[in-house]
C-alpha cells in the first residue's frame, strides 16, 4: 500500500465516520426531553474519533506502508476472527463474558501470558459494565449473568 493507498482508505473511513455520526444522531428523543448522556452519546465520540484518524491518513500518509506479510498477516486475521464472533456473541453471552473473552484473546496474540490476558479482559470488562449500566444509566447486555 503506497500513500495514495492511505489516502483512499482515509477518505473511506471518513465517509464511513460521517455516516455513522449520522446515524448516531437519529436516535428519537425520549419521553420526557433530551437527557445528557443518551443513546447516540457513545457511537458520537466514536464517530469524532474515526473522523480524526481519517484526516490523519489523508494529510500525512505513511510513506513506506507495506501490506503485512507471513506471521504479522495471521495476527491480523486472527484479530479479525475474534472481532467478528465478539459481535455475533455479545448478546448471547453478554457485555462481561463475551468482552472477557474478545480482550484477552487479543491481549494473548499480543504476547501476554494467557493467565494475565484474560484477568486483563474480565477487569476491564467488569469496570466497563459497571460504568456504563450504574455510572451512565446506558444499559449493556447482561446475557448469561443476567439475573431473573
């Protein structure tokens, strides 16, 4: 990939982060007024930052960018699996258990000893959730933990 190749993808993510803001903003007002902290609150921040990164790529490419070949290929794919089957199993398992999972998968293909990438991922899995549910009132699936 050349520095035209960081352009085109930049100016894709853009369209990408512009869209997304967008969507972000569609959310209805709820009953009783505008809150603070909503539902599009979270999915903004990330639509500001992809928009940063995108110009970024845009103005100053990586000149020598090459595409990631043997070992480095794998890793990238492997990030990629566990992306995917985050998503598909973030309802099912929950926010704590599928997270725990998606962290320290990917904190051990970075090199961490499983043991510590795993306790890593439930950490922060758990300060996550309880951040969100109790310190934002922004509810993420409990899935399995979910208490009847």
């Amino acid at each position: 990939m050349t520095s035209l190749g960081d352009r085109i993808l930049g100016l894709g993510l853009l369209v990408l982060a512009v869209a997304y803001g967008w969507a972000a903003q569609q959310w209805p007002e709820p009953f009783g007024g505008a809150e603070t902290v909503g539902p599009e609150t979270f999915p903004t921040m990330l639509a500001v930052v992809l928009v940063a990164g995108s110009l970024y790529l845009m103005i100053k490419p990586d000149p020598d960018a090459q595409w990631p070949i043997g070992k480095s290929a794998f890793e990238l794919m492997v990030s990629l699996v566990v992306l995917v089957v985050y998503t598909l199993l973030l309802e099912p398992l929950g926010f704590v258990i599928a997270t725990t999972l998606a962290v320290g998968t990917l904190s051990w293909r970075m090199g961490a000893a499983p043991k510590p990438a795993f306790l890593t991922g439930l950490l922060s899995a758990v300060v996550v959730f309880v951040l969100f549910n109790y310190g934002l009132s922004l509810s993420l699936p409990a899935g399995l933990l979910e208490v009847q």
